[in-house]
C-alpha cells in the first residue's frame, strides 16, 4: 500500500533485524537506553551507539535525535522520545504526532530512503495501539507533500495483536482515499 509516493510496509518482526537505512528507537528523555525496544536496540548495537546518545545530553518528548548504528546492519538510529499517556495534559497526541514527523523529516535530511518504526509509546508507555493509527497516519501524510527521500515506511511490530490492528487500519483507510 502507498501514501503518495511512499510504499508502506506492515510487518511482524524485531527491529534490531531491520535491514533498512535507519531505524527508530522508542527511547526516553535521558537518551541513555531502558527497557523494552530502547533497551533491545542498544544491547545488539553496542557502546558507540550509547556514546553517541551522550553527547546529545538527553531528548525533549516529541522530539528525534539521530546516530550511527553500532553493529545492527541499519546505518542510522533515530532515537525519539514518545508521550507517556495521560501524562502530559491532553498534548499526548501532538506529541505523538511530534515523533513521528520530527523522525521522517530528520531521515530526509539525512537523504535516508527506508525507515522502520517501531510502535513508539504502546508499550511500557501505556498508549492504546487504536489511538496512535490515525496520529500516525496524518504524520506521514503531512510529511509526504514534503518529502524529498523517503521511499519506504516500514511499521515492525513485535506482536500478532498490534500487527492485525495495524493491518486492519491502514487499508481500511488507504482504500478510502
Ligand atoms: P514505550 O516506552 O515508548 O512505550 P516500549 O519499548 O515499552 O516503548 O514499547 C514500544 C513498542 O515496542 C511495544 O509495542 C513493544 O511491544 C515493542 N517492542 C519491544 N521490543 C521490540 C523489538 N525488539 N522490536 C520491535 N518492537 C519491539
């Protein structure tokens, strides 16, 4: 399926396996690694990876930092910081939205042409996967009347159930549209 000119791929997977040009952790404000996705991406690409989430001292909620990615066989990791939900006064979706945007526009700066999302918030940050859909959704398509590189936007979900929710939204409304 497309949105505009970017292919959009929905897959069941591991991040940390993701052949692509950049990947995106769900990382925290610290930027210094955790649980969950951050902690599996920074355990396989190594200390460079952590060295260089220390010389960017941390990452506003909302916002995407990039480095190089270790020994995982991605080039780039964008790490951006996801809304816990509930928790920022209703701007938990504008946040959200922040993600997703601020990773595709810093991977087009960076003339990156395949980007593999992992579900930024759903976890241990306790945002329904339902809720994300359509923020994620308006994110790409506000970013595609500008995108310059970007060919391929892959969501990797690690479980059956945000997979077939995934599935389900994105072709209902890409046969809409
Ligand atoms: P957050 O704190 O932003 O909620 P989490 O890491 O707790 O981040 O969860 C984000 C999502 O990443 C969850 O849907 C979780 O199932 C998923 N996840 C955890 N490990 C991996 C992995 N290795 N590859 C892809 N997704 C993963």
């Amino acid at each position: 399926m497309k949105i505009q000119n970017i292919e959009i791929i929905i897959k069941i997977g591991d991040i940390t396996d993701e052949n692509v040009d950049v990947i995106v952790n769900a990382a925290n404000n610290s930027l210094l690694g955790g649980g969950g996705v951050d902690g599996a991406i920074h355990k396989r690409a190594g200390a460079s990876v952590l060295e260089q989430c220390k010389k960017h001292g941390g990452c506003a909620t909302g916002d995407a930092k990039i480095t190089t990615a270790g020994n995982l066989l991605c080039k780039y990791i964008i790490h951006t910081v996801g809304p816990i939900y509930g928790r920022h006064g209703g701007l938990e979706s504008l946040l959200l939205y922040n993600c997703y945007i601020n990773s595709l526009k810093l991977a087009d700066e960076y003339s990156l042409k395949t980007i593999s999302f992992s579900a930024i918030s759903t976890g241990v940050y306790g945002y329904p996967v339902e809720e994300t859909l359509p923020i994620i959704y308006k994110a790409i398509k506000d970013f595609s009347a500008k995108n310059n590189n970007i060919q391929e936007i892959r969501f990797v979900l690690f479980d059956k159930e945000k997979y077939k929710l995934y599935n389900s939204y994105f072709n209902a409304i890409l046969d809409k549209n």
